[in-house]
C-alpha cells in the first residue's frame, strides 16, 4: 500500500514506515489549555475572527480620535478566552497598537497601581526577533517627538549646526536612535539633554494635562548614570530617596492617584492606542466572595476610560459569572460605558479540522512526505463526531483526540480513526464525567503546582519589588483565609477572620486568632517592599497607631530579603525597637516568592475553568484542601509566623486531626529515595506493593519523569533504569 509521495520525487513510502514514524512522534495533543497570553498556541484566525475584527475596530477608532473604549467578551471555560488574547498579542505589531496583559487584581484599593505596573510588566517582554523591549521603543518614541519639536523651535530663532540637524534627521528616520546613543556617544547625549528642557516645556504647552514628574524622570532617561534609575522610577518601583534626589523628584508612584496621572501622562503621549486585557474576572469575586469590591472594580473601570485616553480595555470572563455575579449588580454607570458585549462561539466543522491539522503539523511538519489527510490518521466525519460529543468545545475536542493519540502510542498499534455505522445510529446519552480518585487528582495538582512555581522562579525577574508586594498580599491572603475555611488549627491556634485592606484599618490584613488559651488575638500582617525610608516609616507608623488603640495585639511585616532596613533610617529603627516585642519582621526569599506567586495562579486557573483533569474541571473549592494539606507548612512565612508566636522548644507546628501521608506521596518519596545517581530499579523485589498498584506505580515514574527529577534509561515490564535527575525540587 503506497502511503504518501516525496515532495522531490517519485518516491512512495511503504505502511511499515509511515506507522513507524507515527509511534516515534510525540503526542501532539497534550498541552491544550492556554493559561497565559504570553504562551504561542496553533490558531485557527478564523475562530472568532469577528471579535478579533471588532477588537481592531475600536483600535482604529481610537487612533484616529484617541477616545478610550470598553468591550467584553464573555465565554464557557476551554472556549478560548485566553487563547484570544494570545492572538491579539501576536498581531499587536502588525496592526500597531500596544498589548498588555493584566493579570488578576490582587489588591482592590489600589487598581490603578496594579494597572500601571502589569503595563509595565508587558511591555518589557521582547520577542527574539527585537532588538529593543516595546517598553524602551515607547519611551524612545515619545522622548524623540518631543526632541524633534524642540529642534525644530530652535532653527526658528537660531541657525542649527550641521551635527544637529543631522541628529534631527536621524530620529526622524528611527527614534530608537537614542537608545543607541546612551552610553556611546556623549556629544551627541550631551546635545539632547541640552534640549529636553525645551522639549518638556514644548510638551506641557500642548498636553498641559501631562504631569511633570512622570516627564522629567521620562528625559532623565536619557542620562547615562541615570538611565536605569529613571526605567525603575517608570516602572513603579518604590526607590530609596537616595535614588529619588538623584532623579530630582520627591516620590516614586506610590500610591492610586499618582498611578492613574502618570497612566494618563504615559497613554497621552503614546504614539499608538493601547490594549489593556483583563482576564480571569472571575477570580475578583471567588477570592473575596464580596460583590461591592466587583462592583468597586467596574467603578474603577469607567474611570479609566473616562479619565484616560488612548486606550481599549477589553473585560474577559466567563459567560456564567458575568450573567450571575457582575451584570446584576454593578452601576449603570458601568453598564452603559462598556459599549460591546460579545461571546465567544464555537468553532465550525472546517475551523476544528484546521485546528487538528495545525496541531498534527507537529507530526507531519518536518516528514519528507505528505499525509494521506491533513488531519491522519483522525477521519473528517470522526472529527466530526467527537467535535458534536463535546458541544463543539475546542478544549473538549483536543482531549479525546489526547487520549486516542496516547492510547495508539502505548499499544504501539497505528489505526485510521473512523466512525462505525453503530456508533453513528445508536442514541445519543449524556456524557457523564468520572469524578478523578483523589490520587490520581492529587498528582494532577502536585504537578500543575510545580510546573507554575517553576516558571515564576524562572522568571522571577520579570517581577520587580513593587509587584512582588501586590501578589505576595493576595497570595498570603489565599493561605491564610484557607485556614479559616478549613478550620486548621496551627500549634493550638486557629484563624477565624481575615479582613483585607479597607475593612483592615490601613493594613493589608488583619486576622482573627483564637490561641491555646482560648484568648483572641488580632495579627496585623502588612507586606512590604519600599525602598523608601520614609515610606517603610509610614507603615511602621499606622501598626504602632493600631497597637495604641489595641485594633491588633500582633504584628508581622512581610520583606523581600533584598531589601533589608537600612541602619540609616533611624526613625524605623526606633518605632522597630519600641514595638518588637508585639511582632516580628519576616524576610522572604526567591523560593518562597514563587511559591506564593504560584499557589496565587493555581487558585486563580480553578476560579476561570483553567484546570482540568480527564473533562472535571478543577475548582477552588477542590484546589484549597489540597493546598493546605500538602503545601501551606512549606511557604516559610507561614512556619515563621506562627513558629514566633511559641515559646515551646523543639518542633511547634501541630496540626489538629493532620491527615496521614497518602500513597501517592509514598511512592513518590520511595523511588525518588531509591533512585541514585544510575541503578536498576527491580519494582517486584524493591516495593512490595507494586503488583497491587502497579498503575499508580506507573503514574508515579510517568510523573517524575515529566517533572525532571528521574530519567529513564530503559524499561521493561518489572525494570526500569533509572538516573536521579539533577534538578532542585522547588519544595
């Protein structure tokens, strides 16, 4: 049987060869679930390209008049919500505007703050193919246009030299040519740092709205000593005034109302519209279960669009949570300002077989010789009958297709996927999802756990001191509310009520504790990340006030461990040392930065439908217990604080009705404790409960080998060889 012909000739080749490179090839199938924007996915442009259509529709409006726009776009979670904003990510360049991805508010008495700093956070990633991040293309775009003006001001009263003029033309052809110039050509810096007075003068005669400080630190940019101070300033950090007087201003944007003017200076003077994107709405309501603060979040959302220009603000939830929790609730105000609602459809019959054709490109992309069928060895009319099984749900279609795929690749046996004239006629039932065992759900979570984790400790960089706090109170806020939610009891203590921000008394949180004695205990918990001694101060300030007035009996300040308090503070020092004896300051590393980030972003994939697992998808109600049970006493913080709050010695965390190891977790510590640096692993003779779970046996080494810390060098049916993967365990 001839299966396919060589693109460079006449040449067949034979069924043995082409099911040979079929159970070579990788299932392509596996990674379905699109959980950040940043992430390239196969896209099908066509799946609701309409919206896309709209969403670039408001982008050209807003280019030409720069009036700002709201539109959401509602959808079933595995629809493609994020995949969306994936795809207009991709196209940002091409159709010139700006793409910022705004992660889930974390703290809602400062949205302003968290906008400005996520748009920061976007716009410093740079693809491979850029030389420069859009963050510093912006900023060179908006400092050479006032630079030319100036320029152009001066000739009129003075003649130019030719080196200026010279210089003029150049930024005229590329503006990105002063970041070239920073650093390497001192005469020609020394020339625009001349001018940016005139320039800033050009700039508030025509914008008088623009605010001044964010325009002087935007031309220190141009400094070479400054140059990284001024980016730092840009991006929302709190610098030590050290800092602050080398860059001649008197506070970093510390605060909602400095946030929303310099968003306002930044998107004014943009060159091109701006695409802020919120995704995982959802999420504001399941961690505060408070409807005032989603309605304060929409409230905040037409002030945006009402006080900022330039700008389109593209609201993404699930369709459920906007008909049931935010619709009926929030302003008219709000309502009448979002000025699309759109939803997110399912794909056609030919759009899901181009999807599958994208995805199997993986397998025939880089073969010499074409497929029978652009989607082998899946049928049309089989696509077709699984697309209808799953109402049509691009996720839900991927993973039957997942499984057939793995399925083939185990038995080692290659089949044409078709539909059998049973299957076509016998009556339509109602799919019923098996509930996952707790193992096997266990296992799910402990791997999607590391793998987020992972990437934030990659990446922790990405992340300066200012978002870190912002995540690191949301996230310790999700830990602690989970032990009021689960009534753990931590070395006789348990956490009744948690209060976050404007209920805490200018406090990040206060929790509710009921000690050994049965005495409540009110824990002032503020995180902290300024540089700014005077800023460190006001905190320590507002805790001594609370204590005063026995608000909080307890408090705990939160740090990264790079940001240690100066002995040249003296004020901070003194307050620290008039109130040590009620609470304990806390320094936190990289390591448990990114576990909180990334217990945060577990939560926040369960509340947007983001974690599945065989067709159940994973809600926070299921995700909490798992976290408390497995991970709460391995964030440092945690130990720390409740460890300080025991005079007892030896080991001081107890937990009340602790439940035992499970066997997932057994096996998993078994192997991973026999596995050296290479050996013979005989699972029959080493653990003698492997012929009774010997599945799960299975799933444990398949694990530990996605994860990295085992490799296998050969298996058979009772042997595996197996070699200790160097890798740290991020736990």
């Amino acid at each position: 049987m001839l299966y396919g012909e060589n693109n460079v000739g006449d040449e067949f080749m034979s069924e043995e060869q082409w099911h040979k490179h079929l159970l070579e090839s990788a299932n392509p199938f596996t990674n379905i679930i699109v959980r950040s924007a940043w992430e390239d996915f196969p896209d099908v442009e066509s799946i609701n390209g309409s919206c896309t259509q709209q969403v670039l529709s408001f982008l050209n409006d807003i280019k030409e008049n720069t009036i700002s726009r709201v539109m959401l776009v509602g959808g079933q979670p595995g629809i493609g919500k994020t995949h969306f904003i994936s795809r207009l990510r991709r196209i940002s360049d091409k159709n010139n505007y700006l793409f910022v991805a705004i992660r889930p508010i974390s703290d809602v008495t400062a949205i302003f703050n968290h906008i400005y700093r996520e748009i920061f956070t976007s716009l410093r990633k740079k693809k491979e193919d850029q030389k420069y991040s859009p963050m510093k293309v912006l900023i060179s775009s908006i400092i050479s246009q006032s630079l030319i003006k100036a320029l152009k001001k001066k000739g009129q009263s003075e003649p130019l030299s030719k080196k200026i003029e010279s210089l003029m033309e150049k930024l005229k052809k590329d503006h990105t040519i002063i970041l070239s110039l920073i650093g390497h050509d001192n005469n020609a810096m020394e020339i625009l740092q001349s001018l940016s007075n005139i320039a800033i003068e050009m700039v508030e005669e025509e914008y008088p709205e623009v605010d001044l400080t964010f325009l002087k630190v935007l031309f220190k940019a141009l400094h070479p000593k400054l140059h990284s101070y001024a980016l730092r300033w840009l991006q929302g950090d709190d610098l030590d005034d050290d800092i602050l007087k080398k860059l001649k201003v008197k506070d970093s944007i510390s605060n909602d109302d400095i946030a929303q003017r310099v968003l306002h200076s930044l998107l004014t003077l943009s060159d091109k519209p701006m695409l802020l994107c919120f995704d995982q709405l959802e999420s504001i309501y399941d961690r505060f279960h408070d409807i005032s603060i989603v309605v304060g979040f929409f409230d905040t959302i037409v002030r945006l669009c009402n006080e900022t220009p330039n700008a389109l603000i593209l609201l993404m939830t699930q369709t459920v949570t906007w008909a049931e929790q935010m619709e009926p609730n929030i302003q008219k105000s709000a309502k009448d300002r979002i000025e699309h609602i759109d939803t997110l459809s399912v794909p056609s019959n030919e759009e899901m077989k181009e999807l599958i054709s994208q995805r199997l490109n993986h397998v025939w992309g880089t073969f010499p010789y074409q497929p029978l069928y652009e989607t082998y060895p899946f049928s049309e009319e089989y696509i077709k009958f699984i697309s209808q099984s799953q109402g049509w749900n691009p996720r839900g279609v991927l993973r039957e297709l997942s499984r057939e795929f793995q399925y083939m690749l185990k038995n080692k046996e290659v089949k044409e996927f078709k539909v059998s004239q049973e299957q076509i006629s016998a009556p339509k039932i109602e799919t019923k999802v098996v509930l996952p065992t707790k193992d096997r759900l266990d296992l799910y979570l402990e791997n999607q756990i590391h793998k987020v984790i992972t990437q934030y400790k990659e990446n922790i960089d990405d992340n300066p001191y200012s978002t870190r706090e912002n995540y690191l109170e949301a996230g310790l806020f999700d830990l602690l509310k989970g032990c009021v939610d689960s009534e753990l009891t931590i070395n006789n203590k348990k956490v009744t009520e948690l209060v976050f921000k404007k209920k805490s008394k200018d406090l990040d949180m206060i929790a509710t504790i009921i000690n050994e004695s049965g005495q409540e205990e009110k824990w002032g918990i503020e995180v902290c990340n300024n540089e700014r001694g005077q800023s460190f101060y006001g905190i320590l300030n507002r805790i001594t006030n609370n204590l005063a007035q026995k608000i909080i009996t307890k408090w705990f300040i939160i740090r990264d461990k790079n940001l240690e308090i100066k002995k040249s503070w003296k004020k901070s020092n003194e307050l620290l040392e008039g109130i040590k004896s009620s609470g304990h300051l806390i320094y936190i590393d990289i390591d448990d930065n990114a576990r909180i980030f990334g217990l945060k972003e577990i939560l926040d994939l369960s509340s947007s439908g983001d974690l599945d697992i065989e067709g159940h998808p994973v809600v926070r109600k299921e995700v909490l217990p798992y976290i408390m049970d497995n991970l709460f006493f391995k964030v440092d913080i945690i130990n720390k604080m409740f460890e300080l709050e025991s005079k007892k010695e030896g080991p001081i965390i107890t937990v009340s009705k602790r439940p035992k190891k499970d066997i997932t977790t057994s096996i998993r510590e078994d192997i991973l404790s026999k596995a050296n640096s290479q050996m013979l692993v005989n699972f029959q003779k080493l653990f003698p409960d492997y012929k009774k779970e010997k599945k799960l046996y299975n799933s444990v080494v398949e694990s530990l080998k996605i994860e990295g810390k085992i490799v296998i060098m050969n298996q058979s049916k009772t042997n595996i060889v197996i070699a200790k993967s160097p890798s740290d365990d991020v736990f």
